[in-house]
C-alpha cells in the first residue's frame, strides 16, 4: 500500500476514538465510530483474498448495522428533548438501542458471532487493532452514559459474554479466534462492573491491552495462526517460550501475574455490593478461560507435535524481524500486581 495512503489510514484510525472520547455531543461522537468503521476496513483487505474480503464484509455490515442503530438512537432522543446528549429523562427504550448497537461494535454475547470469524480472516496485526484500540470508543461512550443503562441488561450481557468466551474458546485450534473469544470473555468482565465502579472498567481495558498486544505481537512476528504452529516455538525464540507462557498465564488471571488484578478487584467490587451470586459465576468461568491458555502452554512447550525433520533445523533458518518492544511489554504484562496500590 502507498504510504501516504497508510498514513492517513492509520492517522484516522488513531483520530476516531480521539473525536469520540473528548466529545460531549452524541452525533460528533457517532462520526468519530464511522471514522474509525471506514477506515480499518482498508487495512483488513490490503493483501486482497477470498477470507480477508469476507471478513471485511462482514465487518462492515455489522458495524453498520450497530451505526445505523445508534443513528436512529440519537436522532429519537434529539427529537425527545431536544438535545445531542442522553439525560436522565431519556426513554429507555433509547437508551436500550443505543446498549445494543455499542454491544455489537464491542463484541459483547449474544451479538459476538462476527467477531471471531473476522478476526480469523485477517492478518494477525490488523487483529491486534480490532481487538484493542478498536474497542476503546464504543466503551468510552458507555463509559459516559453506564448510569442511565439498565444495569440488569449489563448484567445479563456480561453473564452471557463470559459464558461464550469461556465454552466456545475450548475447543478452538486457531491463535486467532482463541483471542477473540478470550476478548468477548474480557469484555464481559468489564461490563459486569460498570454500574458498580467505572473506574475498574478501565483498569480492566488498559490490562487487557498490555496483556493482548506482546501475544500478537510474537504471533505476528513469526506467524503462529494455530496451536500446531505455536508447537514450533521451542525452537525458533526458546528463551522467550517461559515469558509466552507466562503471559498467556496472566491473561487468564492466575495469581500472582498482572492478568489476576482486574479479577481480583471486580470480585471484590461486587462482593462489596452483595452480588455473591455473580461474583461466584464470574470466578468460576474465569477458570475456564485459564484452562484453554494452559492448553496452550501445553502444547507449545510441553509436547512436540508431529513433524518432519526440517522443522527440527528451523531456528537457523529464522529470518523474521524482531520486536524491540516485546521485551518491556512482556515485563508489564506479568509484573504488575505489586504496583495495584498505586493503580487502585
């Protein structure tokens, strides 16, 4: 791709989320989603074939979808009141439109079926940026707006999203499409404590961030789309398979690794506001999500997976470029725990 027209792609991309967080008025922030919608979609078919035009079909009638549905949310709350901003005397049925086209752009069950396919027809860094920045927006609206929800739709949404997450992600062979549902299960843990605490909300999402992007990054950078081709890891980057593991170990929230803060603290908040019901769903479906990460580990560095010969001699024949930026990422996303008092 030219790159003056990358630039301006990857320029938009950053400037979208930037509209939607700093603004206050609801139609500016559904053109800050649009930017955002228009243009990863040039990204997603840049090295054009039949599984990344799909995806990108996909991607689009969705998020259009979910826009067009937000749309048709603002344009009745202005005719309501009169204003470009949700109040407290915003009919509910608007403000339940406007959850649900959010939970389709943010992957939230039971509107979540696109969002693995998608990931797993596109490039492991274009996934990367669906899966992280690309949620930042949709939540910051919500982020906005959590306390005229309904908190048993977010509730609900969130038992369901963790629930998927955890059951469809166990009998996934693809790299991808295991983050994507680890990310539908992550976003339900952020929902689930949005009514209670906000604030835990977004402590969630900047670990889920630093806990995704070294794992796509070592995907991406000698392409392991599939457990069978992560099996090679042992011999093309040993000294970094411990730290995969480990990281892989935090983003299912084992103790004491940086992945068990936002669990540990969302249990704790719904404990505190008698939800013991919830709390004990949640921690029981986040055991299930630590079962396919161990599933994981095991195969990457406990078995050895059939293969021919060659395979054996790969590491001398590793050319792929290295990322200087896995390093501290890697430190961050497994070492942070004893820094919670200074985060909380």
């Amino acid at each position: 791709m030219n790159p003056i027209t990358l630039t301006t792609i990857y320029m938009t991309i950053m400037t979208g989320p930037m509209i939607t967080m700093l603004s206050s008025n609801l139609f500016v922030m559904w053109i800050g989603l649009e930017m955002n919608l228009l243009a990863l979609i040039p990204l997603m078919v840049n090295n054009p074939n039949p599984r990344s035009t799909e995806a990108a079909t996909k991607y689009f009638l969705t998020q259009a979808t979910a826009s067009m549905i937000l749309l048709l949310s603002i344009l009745m709350n202005f005719k309501q009141l009169g204003m470009w901003t949700f109040q407290p005397e915003t009919d509910n049925i608007i403000m339940a439109m406007t959850f649900t086209s959010l939970a389709i752009k943010l992957g939230l069950a039971p509107f979540h079926s696109w969002l693995p396919e998608v990931t797993q027809g596109i490039k492991l860094n274009v996934g990367l940026v669906l899966l992280t920045w690309q949620k930042i927006a949709p939540l910051s609206i919500m982020l906005q707006f959590y306390e005229l929800i309904d908190p048993y739709l977010l509730i609900l949404s969130a038992i369901i999203s963790v629930l998927v997450g955890g059951w469809n992600g166990l009998n996934q062979t693809q790299t991808r499409k295991i983050m994507a549902y680890s990310s539908i299960a992550h976003m339900g843990w952020m929902i689930s404590i949005l009514a209670y605490n906000p604030s835990l909300t977004t402590l969630n999402l900047l670990i889920y961030i630093i806990m995704t992007t070294p794992l796509f990054l070592i995907f991406h950078t000698h392409s392991f789309t599939s457990i069978s081709s992560a099996s090679l890891m042992w011999n093309k980057m040993p000294m970094a398979l411990p730290m995969v593991s480990l990281i892989l170990l935090s983003t299912g929230g084992l103790p004491p690794l940086t992945g068990f803060l936002p669990k540990w603290t969302i249990i704790a908040e719904l404990m505190k506001n008698n939800s013991l019901f919830l709390a004990t769903l949640m921690a029981m479906t986040a055991l299930i999500n630590l079962f396919f990460y161990t599933r994981l580990i095991y195969s990457t560095s406990l078995t050895t997976f059939p293969s021919n010969n060659s395979s054996k001699m790969y590491i001398h024949q590793d050319h792929t470029k290295k990322a200087n930026i896995l390093p501290p990422m890697m430190v961050i996303s497994t070492m942070l725990l004893p820094l919670s008092p200074l985060l909380l």
